[in-house]
C-alpha cells in the first residue's frame, strides 16, 4: 500500500477507494503569455501531489493535508460557494474545495469525499504546487464519480477553481502541463485553441541537466502584481485594437509600440510579443535537435522579464547571473516572477560547479540558501492505484 493510501486508512479509519497524482511544473520559456492567448512550453517536474480519496454519502467533504498543522478540514456540498472559501491557516482547502465546486457548478454530479493529500511539491516556489493539487483533486473526482471529462476539460475545472473560488487569475498553463504532460516532453500550448504539441525534450541524451534553483522567495501570486500585469496586457490590446497581446505578430512590433503612449505599457507589450518569438525559437532548436544552443534564449528571456515586464527580484537575477557566469548555457526565472524559481540549463559535468557558485553567491549577498535540484521532463496526472 502506498504511504498516502495507509495515511488515509489511519486517518478515517477505512481504505481509500484509490489514489491519484499529479505533478508540479517548470515553464521552459513562454512567461506571461498565457493570458495573452500566447503560447507557452512547460514540462511535467517529478515532483507530485497524491490524493488518496473515497466516496460519501452525507454531502460532505473532509480534507486533510499531510503538510498543514490544521487537521482536518470539514464543509458541506451546501456551503461551497465562491464567496467563502477557507482562509487562514486552511487556506489551502480552497483549493480542492474550489474543485469540487467547479465541478459541481457546471452540473456535475459530484457527492461528498474523504480526501488525504501529500506533496512534495515545494509551495510557494514558482512550482504550480496549486495546480498539482487542484488537478490531484479534479482526477481523483472524475474517477470517483465517473465524470467523462478529457484530461484537457479537467484542467479547465483545475483552473476555475483557482480564477473563481481563490481568485486568482492565472491563465491555462499550469494546469494544462500537471493533467497533459508526458515524460520526456515539454508540452508546447497554443493557450488561445488549447492545441497541444508533445515536444521530445531528452536533455540526457545531449549531454544536457537542467537545475531549478528554488530561491526560497516565497512568491504570492494573489497579492495584485499579478492582476495588474493582465489588465496592463489587456489595455494595450484594447488600445491596438486586437483580441490579444498574440496578434500582434512579431515583425509588426515596433509599428504597434509606436502606437503606444504609456511607456510602461510599451514595455509590457514588447515581453510578450518577444517571448512569443521566443517559444517558435526555442521549438525550432529543439525540433533540429540543438539543445545547447537555447541557453541564449533562456537569458534573453530573463532580461525580457526583469527589464520590460518588471517580475523579477534580486534573487532570481542574482541566481541567472551566477549560473550563467560559472557556465551555464543559460537561465531565466520560471513561474510568474517576484520569487519562486529559476532554471538553468548546463552541461551534465557542470552541473555541481554550477549548484555549488549559486549557492556561494546566495550565502555571499546573504540570502537564504537555495534549494536546487536537477529536473526531467515527468508524466501528468494519473491514477496510482
Ligand atoms: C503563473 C500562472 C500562469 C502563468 C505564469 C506566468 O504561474 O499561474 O498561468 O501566467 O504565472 O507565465
């Protein structure tokens, strides 16, 4: 029995009727373009999120986190609504919470259920550790229930949850990567169709590791920085008079930034159309099998987000800058920015003299010590047992 199946029999006292996962995220280029109706290529971490669960007859939900000090958390069906979900130190119970809601609000015929989480996707780290959990949920209910939702609808509720019930409005990226990707791919989303295109991404093979530096910075998406991003991207392409940042195309950029009077929305348009360009780039190289050659990209990238799009912070520069000086191909942040992680892309031989100089350099600004770990493209959400 799996270690969250027998917690789960411990905790309620029965067995689970199953157990779910599903993993966390690193985007490997393609940031804030997703609610620009842009494009994006994550891959699956082998990091995951398992939820083990059963039915219940009495229209509750019971939720317990391995990781949360705050026991369990008890609501009815009755009570779900967007206006009241869990604060405080339950916080994270709006997650789930939010799923089943999501479910539930498009008709679905979701009961109640004993769910016990356990992850060992880090929080806060850039990492989509919600989105694991939220499509964790939204499989374990779809199978409970017998929900005939594609993998690509179940990201969809996953990500209604989070927009609806947390409130916050994060685009289609995370949770389409956690319930679509396959191992050994990056997941290239067109994010405007929900087109999907499995990417062979075989760094071994190339002689290649990628490093996530998590930088300890715990970002908070919800905190405003985020929404104002979206509604800037927005106004500008009200302003230009297309549907989205995506239509602008690339070789038209500098006729659109013309048009435009606030500089800061001229910089926040220029990331976006340029990080477009920059995913066709990155699928050309990979498509022709230049693997090292990205590394530039990935910099480039970075500077986009830290100069023009402004969601950088000290520590993700101070970890790009470090890694690429000791020899990295490249790096930039993943995620949304203020915090959270970077990735670096470096010879399989370099990757301990690469670890060990940010790690040198974090303990010389005085900054937490970073977590940094060697990550491979992982499967999506699946049933464990
Ligand atoms: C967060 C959001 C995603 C995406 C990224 C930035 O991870 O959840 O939808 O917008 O930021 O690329």
């Amino acid at each position: 029995m799996s270690r969250t199946a027998q917690e789960f029999h411990e905790l309620y006292g029965y067995p689970a009727e199953g157990v779910w996962a599903a993993p966390g995220r690193v985007n490997l280029i393609g940031e804030h373009t997703d609610y620009n109706d842009g494009f994006v290529l994550p891959f699956a971490l082998p990091q995951r999120t398992e939820v083990a669960a059963a039915r219940r007859t009495d229209g509750t939900i019971a939720l317990h986190s391995d990781g949360a000090p705050s026991g369990v958390v008890t609501l009815t069906l009755a009570e779900l609504g967007p206006g009241h979900p869990p604060q405080g130190p339950d916080g994270w119970a709006a997650y789930p919470a939010g799923v089943f809601w999501a479910l539930r609000d498009a008709g679905l015929p979701v009961g109640g259920a004993d769910l016990h989480i356990r992850s060992d996707v880090p929080a806060g780290a850039g990492l989509s550790s919600s989105a694991a959990l939220e499509v964790a949920t939204a499989l374990a209910l779809a199978d409970l229930y017998e929900l005939p939702l594609t993998r690509p609808e179940l990201a969809a509720f996953a990500r209604r949850a989070e927009n609806a019930y947390v409130g916050v409005p994060c685009g289609a990226m995370d949770q389409m990567a956690s319930a679509c990707a396959i191992e050994g791919h990056a997941l290239r989303l067109d994010t405007r169709s929900l087109e999907q295109r499995h990417i062979p991404f075989d760094c071994a093979s190339a002689g290649l590791s990628l490093l996530v530096i998590d930088t300890r910075v715990k970002h908070a998406l919800g905190d405003g920085a985020y929404a104002r991003r979206l509604a800037s991207c927005h106004q500008a392409a009200a302003a230009l008079g297309v549907r989205a940042l995506r239509d602008i195309p690339y070789g038209e950029l500098e006729q659109a930034l013309a048009r435009l009077a606030d500089p800061v929305g001229r910089r926040r348009v220029r990331h976006v159309v340029t990080e477009n360009e920059r995913v066709r780039r990155m699928e050309e190289l990979l498509a022709a099998g230049r693997l090292r050659e990205t590394g530039p990209l990935l910099t480039e990238g970075h500077l986009s987000l830290r100069d023009d799009y402004e969601v950088s912070c000290p520590e993700l520069d101070l970890a790009v800058a470090t890694a690429d000086a000791a020899g990295a191909h490249g790096s930039r942040m993943t995620g949304g920015g203020f915090g959270g992680s970077a990735l670096a892309l470096v010879d399989a031989d370099a990757q301990q003299a690469v670890a060990d100089a940010v790690t040198e350099a974090f303990r010389r600004a005085g900054h937490t010590p970073p977590r940094i770990t060697a990550a491979a493209p992982s499967a999506g959400a699946a049933r464990l047992r």
